[in-house]
C-alpha cells in the first residue's frame, strides 16, 4: 500500500496502481512521514500553512487530527523525521520548516490520545530543504543533521558545549580530529577563492577584448511561493535563491497591498505609480538575506499581474522576473464538497462554447482550478471564499453552464469576467440571474457577525495598549484590577497575535456591503448613486439596523 499527498487537499491510498480510497484534509499537504514509536505506526502529515496532522489510514476516514496548529501563523513544513534524540525511549518528532525554523516535539500518540509539547527550536535563518537525524559526529551523541536552499550542511548536537570548554581560559578546545578537519576546510575555501578570482579576471579581460564575445548569463533559480493563506485571507509571496539578494522589485496593474512579515528586515520604498501601475514597490534586503517573506492582500473583483523581479548580489548585475495571476475572485479555494443547506443565487450561461473554453473562462477567474475538466459530460467544481465563508458551485459543460453562490457579488464578478472573455473570441451567450432575496440576508448576517468581531478585538487591544500605559502589569497592581481587565491582560498575548496583519479587515468587509448593495440593486432595477452615498456615509458608523434600512425593505423586510 502506497500513499501519495496531493495538492488538491487530498491523501490517495494506492495499491496495485489503482486508488482505492481518497482521504480529504483541510488544506495542502507537503509532506508526508511513517512515524513509528513503541510497535505503533502513524502517518503523518505536514501542510502548506504550517501544520501537523495525522491519518487514520486503517479506518479509512479523513485525517484524526492536528498535531500542531498554526497559531503563530509559522511557516509551510519541508521535511520531518522521527528519533530518540534525548534518550527517553521514545521517538521525537523533528520538523523543518520554510523560514528556515527547527524544531524538536515530544510526541505520544498511545492509546487514542495525542500528546504533543516542543522541547526545542532553532533558526537557521535559511529555507530547510532535508533533515536526518543519527549519530554523526561524536560517537555516543544523537545529532540532527539539516542541508539548507543555498547548499549549507551543518548539524544541531545533543553533545554538551562545557566538555570543550577550558576553564582556566573559558575558550573552546578543539579536538585533535575536529582541528584537523578546520584546517582542511579552510585550506579548501582559499583554493576557492583563488580559483574564482581568476575566473573573474578572465572575465574581465574578454569583456574589454575587441573581439565580438558574448557573456552568456545563466538563468538564476529561484525557489519561489505564492500561496493563499486562509486564516489572514492574503497571499504569502516567498522568494528565496541561492545567493544573498539585492533588492526586489514589485510590481502590479491591480489593486493590492504589501504587508511586511515580523522577520522581514528589508528597507521598503514606495513609488507613486504612473499609469497602468497600481503598485510599485522595492525591497532592499541587509547583507547575507537569501530569503524574502511578505504577505500581499488582493481585492476581488479585479484582475491583474503581479510582477516580481528579483536581482541578486552578483556580478554581471542580472534579474529574473516571476509573474502571478490576480484572479478576479482571488480570495476563494477550492472545495471537495459543497455545502447544499443555504439559499444560493443562480447565474445560468448558454452559448456556442466548447467544454475546454468555458473550464478555461472559469479558471482565469478563479484560483487553483484544476488544469483539465473531469472526464464525464458535467464537470463540477465548488469554492469558498476565505474571506466570508460564502459558497460559489461551477457546474458546467458543453454550451451550458449554472453557477450557484449564497454572494451575489460573487456571481456578478464571474458574469462580467467570463463575458468579457467571451467576448474576445466573438462568442455570444445568453445570461439568465435569478437572485434569492435569503441569501442577501444570510450573508450581510455573516458579514455583521465578521465585522462585530474585528470591532471588538481592536477594542481589547486599545485597552490593553492603556493598560500597558499606565504600567498595571505589575503583582501588585493586577490584583486591583476587576476580573474583565485580569481576564483581557490574561489573553493578551493571543489578541496581539490575531490582530496582526488585520488593520484594514473592516476596510475591505464595508467594501463588501457596498458591492453587495451595488449589484443587487442593479440587478432589480434600483441602484442610484444618491442612495449609495448615503450607504457609505452610513457605514462610517457601522450599525447592522442602519445597513438593513437601506436595503430594499420590501424583499428584506425580514430583515
């Protein structure tokens, strides 16, 4: 029996060369890991967004559980293995990660019950590509043995530093095998230099000749990312290559906004963008930086490309430009099932269109489509968004197409997109939208419940920022506090980390409001401009009673 992790948020079983069960976790698997311990095997898995899950392959179910959530938003896993580092008879579970993390869990999975706590992290500050553990280095003493993007091999010892330290200097003593090997290396790294010192001569010699000698530049690599993260609702766009980087230069014709990571130590500079640019931007990165992380927040609706140059620390200067699609309805994932309980508009599209178009049509417009349609006559395919949780189904096939969503918004994006399309090809088509006055209700309800959150913890952290301020985290001062202040300086922490990144949520949710108002009325026949101002002057001071009152009483009375 084999088991193949698919980015398509599924785990296949194969066996004979046939699937014979498919088992649907929550987001991409990376990797997989047999994790064995105590005559119990486990399958585990790590995930894009940074977690750890476990498989309940003998029953044939869908993944048990989390292992390790992604509270600290951490970043996508690269590699695990499993051993005895710290001689405990049991087995360890050591991770690496993307951002160049380490780390060592202890992990018992007897008897039904997961227990998992990390005893030890490191940062390499250099994306993990592989990790093994063993004894390598010192007999007697288990080592964890890492290879890094930019071709690093070094490794983390369970063996104690004060073995090697003379106390009579405090300095670190060499063994005579270790110096040996020292000297051989630094022997090495001198060849090298003078090895690349001639080669840069030679180069500069045949660029001055006379003679017509091209310089041929070879094409830089570049181990790049450009994910959806769920939980923040934004684009995590990482770039690493082997050698440090001088800057990058970003650039995009559609409307979005860059958000530096915590460990991201680049200078930026924003330049006022000319026509077509929407953004343009650069990141000037500090000495011996192979890896750059932000988070780029997209708006839908529009589409564009964001183009991503990356220039190197080297000599001739080269760049690589890396391009990504802004889809139109960037913010949704795709979904194995779809959620049939909830009241859902419909858009239904006929034309003289071939299957292989209206798939192509749907997956310009929306992100991680799969590359061909299924094999039957109707293909499928269902999407929510991770901004509203709202559902949009795709069932489509040759000349006829019907798309349901609980957003109207939604439909409305993907009515005008896949027109505009057609109407490059010289297509005519026939568009037909019913819209069910519930599902406006549903997800104004939905957005209300959004936005009273995001109101309610920028109102923790302003209190906690004058808590902090007056200086009452103190023993003594803490006691005199009431129970819902203890209670709030008690989740500090947690607030802090959730709102990370969220400043413009509320921002983009009354985008949200303003869309929906927009596209309903027009589709019924009422929107003016006069009555959308004053929607928008309304929501200045949000109140969910205020937002109803302007929607159209009469299929909204309900409200």
């Amino acid at each position: 029996m084999s088991i193949i992790a698919c980015e398509g948020r599924m785990c296949r079983i194969l066996e004979h060369a046939r699937v014979t069960c498919s088992l649907e976790v929550d987001t991409s698997p990376t990797i997989l890991h047999l994790h064995e311990d105590d005559d119990s095997r486990s399958v585990l898995f790590g995930t894009i967004d940074g977690r750890v899950g476990i498989l309940n392959v003998g029953n044939l179910q869908a993944f048990k559980g989390w292992l390790i959530s992604n509270e600290n938003n951490s970043s996508s896993i690269n590699c695990m293995d499993s051993y005895d580092l710290n001689g405990s008879d049991t087995n360890q579970l050591i991770i690496g990660r993307q951002d160049g993390m380490i780390e060592v869990y202890q992990l018992s999975l007897n008897l039904n019950v997961e227990v998992i706590q990390k005893i030890f992290s490191f940062d390499c500050n250099e994306r993990v590509t592989a990790l093994k553990c063993g004894v390598i280095g010192e007999q007697g003493f288990n080592e964890i043995l890492v290879t890094s993007y930019t071709g690093r091999v070094f490794g983390l010892t369970t063996q104690p530093i004060s073995t090697h330290i003379d106390n009579s200097e405090g300095k670190y003593v060499f063994s005579t095998n270790s110096s040996e090997k020292i000297h051989k290396l630094r022997v090495d790294i001198e060849d090298l230099k003078t090895k690349i010192l001639k080669e840069r001569e030679k180069y500069q010699t045949s660029t001055q000749s006379f003679y017509n000698e091209l310089s041929a530049i070879p094409l830089l690599t570049v181990n790049e990312r450009f994910i959806l993260d769920r939980e923040s609702a934004t684009y995590t766009l990482s770039i690493g290559i082997p050698t440090p980087i001088d800057f990058i230069l970003i650039q995009c014709d559609a409307k979005i906004e860059l958000m530096d990571e915590q460990k991201n130590s680049a200078v930026v500079s924003y330049t006022d963008s000319k026509q077509g640019n929407q953004t343009l931007v650069t990141y000037r990165c500090q000495m011996n930086v192979n890896n750059l992380e932000l988070k780029v927040r997209t708006t839908e609706g529009e589409r564009g490309t964001l183009a991503v140059y990356v220039t190197p620390m080297i000599q001739p200067k080269c760049s690589r430009k890396l391009t990504y699609d802004i889809r139109p309805l960037s913010l949704h994932y795709k979904l194995n099932k779809c959620d049939s309980n909830r009241s859902y508009n419909i858009l239904n599209i006929k034309g003289s269109f071939s299957l292989a178009e209206i798939h192509t049509w749907i997956a310009q417009t929306v992100p991680q489509v799969p590359e061909k349609p299924d094999l039957g006559e109707v293909t499928v395919l269902s999407f929510e968004s991770c901004l509203l949780g709202t559902i949009l189904e795709c069932t489509y096939q040759q000349g006829k197409a019907e798309f349901r969503s609980d957003n109207i918004s939604t439909l409305t994006t993907l009515k005008n997109s896949i027109t505009k399309e057609a109407t490059k090809k010289k297509i005519k088509l026939e568009i037909d939208m019913s819209v069910n006055d519930e599902s406006v209700k549903q997800v104004l309800l939905l957005v209300d419940k959004i936005i009273t959150n995001c109101l309610q913890k920028s109102k923790e952290l302003r209190l906690l920022n004058a808590l902090n301020e007056i200086d009452v985290t103190a023993e003594e001062s803490v006691k005199y506090l009431s129970d819902e202040y203890k209670e709030l300086l008690a989740r500090e922490e947690n607030i802090r980390k959730t709102m990370i990144g969220q400043d413009g949520n509320i921002e983009i949710l009354l985008d949200v409001i303003m869309n929906i108002y927009k596209d309903y009325k027009q589709i019924k026949g009422g929107y003016s401009k006069q009555k959308a101002a004053i929607l928008k002057d309304a929501l200045k001071d949000y109140s969910y009673e205020k937002v109803v009152s302007l929607f159209d009483h009469e299929p909204l009375n309900k409200l």
